[in-house]
C-alpha cells in the first residue's frame, strides 16, 4: 500500500500493481479497494493499475466540508503519479469506473487529461418513474444521515438498489453491514457524484474529450443498460457494449478482457 496527499491534505491510500499503461480504478458506493482487489489483478496482467480508497474509505483520510471537486482533486493527483512513474513517455492513465463511481469518473474525464475512460453501469436514471425514486432516495438519505442513522441511511441505499428487505434482514447477519454502516456517511459522496436528481449530467459528460466505452451486463436490470446507453449519448463519440451472461457484480476475467479490447496493450 502506497499513499499519496491530495490538494485539500487528504491522504489517500492506493495499491499499485502489474506493468503497462497506467490506469485508475474507480469504485462505487459502500466500497473500498478491496472490492476491487481482483479485477484489479486480472487488469494488472496488462495495465499498470492503481486501485485506490475513495476519500472516506479503507485507508484513506477524510476532510470535511465535502464536495466533489475534492474527490475529482484525488483523482488528479493519482493521474500525476501514474504520469511521473512512466518516466518514458509521461502518459496519461485511463480511467475505469464501477457503477457511481463511472459517474465520478465521468466528472473528473470532464475536467482532467485522461487517455481514455470505461464506464460500467452507471446507474442513471432515464424516466420519469426513476427520476422520481432518485429524488426521494436523495431526501430519505439526507435526513438519516443528517440524524447520524448510518445503519438507516445503508438500509435506505439498499432498498434504492433494489434489495427485498428480507434480503436486507440477511445482510444484517452478515461481516459486510458493519463495514457498510462505516461507510455509510461516504454514500452522500456517491450521490453528489451523481448529481442528486438522478439523471445523466449531460451537460457535463458533453465536455468529455477522451475516447469513451460504456458498458452494461445482459443480464442486469434493464434500466442499467438504458442508463448506459443514456450515458454514452451524452458524451461525445462515446461507444457502448454489452457483456451478456453479466450483471452489475461483473466477472473480472470477462471485464478485463473488454477493457483490454478497447484500450489495446
């Protein structure tokens, strides 16, 4: 484990492993790098790849008040590391987003030289029914965190995603509700990237210059596929993909082989 300080002195701890071109591992809600640890490995085999703790998170510091630029200000000083490491060529990394973090992601390729950015499910929201679960998942979350209800606040994500409560009711047996009700303050993070209301921030993703592929599983619910399709339309020359047989928990042999596919060697 390596670390690094961002703009604000938050100090942010990453992994970084395998050789190649450099890329940056961007993870979603109520996880660290741990729950990337192996599509990590399986990317390392080609990419020298920097799996990091979002600020909040694993064994990265945190600094208050919030916003997102702070988060985007981390992930710039990742791509300055992996930039001075390829003493060669000082290339820029790419950077490769997992369900809210591809909207992170997405933000940060808007505003900061990447080579290039893959987005996996990002879970936009492209009608009227979903638009207005989205609001209402922003108040319910606000006003359980805002009491410090974290155990409320994970159990409120939870439901938004789509977990039956008797599923949820397992859950609470299980070592991953601890470490999810820890991370549970760093679910307003998840949801500022966003963008609160839900939908596709178009008008941000129209400024993103780097060569683009966003992809859905074909066997994931099917509003995770339109929010990919929704996603790609905003960015300019963006490309879309689906990895039948997959669902949100995508395979890591079967991702690295796309990402592989679309960055090349």
């Amino acid at each position: 484990m390596e670390r690094l300080t961002s703009a604000d002195g938050t100090s942010i701890a990453y992994d970084r492993l395998g050789s190649g071109a450099p890329l940056i591992l961007v993870s979603g809600a109520t996880a660290d790098r741990r729950a990337d640890a192996q599509l990590a490995e399986a990317l390392a085999e080609t990419f020298t790849v920097y799996n990091y703790d979002r600020r909040g998170r694993g064994e990265s510091a945190d600094t208050q008040p919030f916003a997102v630029d702070r988060e985007i200000e981390d992930i710039g000083a990742l791509l300055d590391i992996a930039r001075s490491a390829q003493a060669h060529d000082g290339a820029d990394a790419a950077l490769v987003g997992f369900s809210s973090g591809a909207a992170l992601a997405g933000r940060a390729a808007a505003v900061l030289p990447v080579r290039a950015l893959v987005m996996w499910e990002p879970p936009f929201m492209t009608d009227d029914a979903g638009l207005a679960r989205a609001k209402q998942y922003t108040e319910t979350l606000d006003a359980a965190l805002a009491a410090e209800d974290f155990d409320g606040a994970l159990t409120t994500f939870l439901r938004y995603v789509g977990l039956p409560d008797e599923a949820i009711d397992g859950t609470r047996q299980s070592p991953f509700w601890a470490e999810g009700v820890r991370l549970a303050p760093t679910l307003a993070y998840d949801n500022a990237a966003m963008g609160h209301d839900g939908g596709v921030p178009a008008d941000v993703f129209g400024r993103i210059t780097a060569p683009t592929l966003v992809l859905a599983g074909g066997a994931s619910p099917a509003f995770l596929p339109a929010a990919a399709q929704a996603a790609a339309a905003a960015i300019p020359d963006a490309a879309t993909g689906v990895l039948e047989g997959q669902t949100h928990n995508v395979d890591a042999a079967v991702f690295a082989e796309a990402v592989r596919g679309f960055l090349g060697t």
